[in-house]
C-alpha cells in the first residue's frame, strides 16, 4: 500500500490563485469583509501572506521598499505589522485601503 502525502491547506489554496489569478480581487474584498466583522488580523495577514507567495515575496518586498524577512515577518502569525507596512504590502500587491462607509445600523457614535 502506498503511504498517501498530504499537503497543508495554504499550499493547496496558493496553487489555486496561480491557476486563477483574476480570482484574487474577489478573495481580497472577501478577506477584508470578514476581517472587518471578525477583526482575526491573524486570519487577515494568513490569506495577505498566501497571495505575497502567489505573487512572489522578493518582487513584493522591492515594491514595498522592505526586505524579503521583513514581508515576511510582517505576515506571519508573530507578526503584529505596523499599519503603513500592511499599506505599502498592498500596494505592492496592486492595491490599496480605501474607507467604506458603514451602514447607519452599524455606527456607534
């Protein structure tokens, strides 16, 4: 009987988005609404993390004027990113935060 080989989840999910690149906008919106409702930064930077891979860290780590460790720290679970690192990963990634306005059942003033 052969011995079966199992791959983690995020492998699985990564050689997903290099078959299906143009699904990665409709996966960041997703992510960013859920962290929105949920505020999991550690489920947020997992799924930022797989796209850095799926779009190469070293190419995202030049375009946000860090180092390869420092992307990669930044999204690890131990990483606690500063805001303007999460900013300048996505804009390497070809994006960037825009505000949305809640809606008013949602406001706390």
């Amino acid at each position: 009987m052969a011995k079966r080989t199992y791959r983690q989840f995020r492998e699985v999910e990564e050689e997903y988005f290099r078959t299906r690149p143009k699904e990665i906008d409709a996966y960041l919106d997703e992510i960013l609404d859920e962290y929105a409702e949920d505020h999991d930064s550690a489920a947020l930077l997992a799924s930022l993390r797989v796209i850095a891979k799926v779009k190469g860290i070293s190419h995202i780590a030049e375009k946000a004027g860090m180092t390869r460790q420092g992307v990669q720290h930044a999204l690890s679970s131990k990483g606690n990113p500063r805001f303007d690192n999460v900013n300048s990963i996505m804009n390497a990634l070809g994006y960037r935060l825009v505000p949305e306005r809640l809606d008013s059942n949602n406001q706390q003033m």
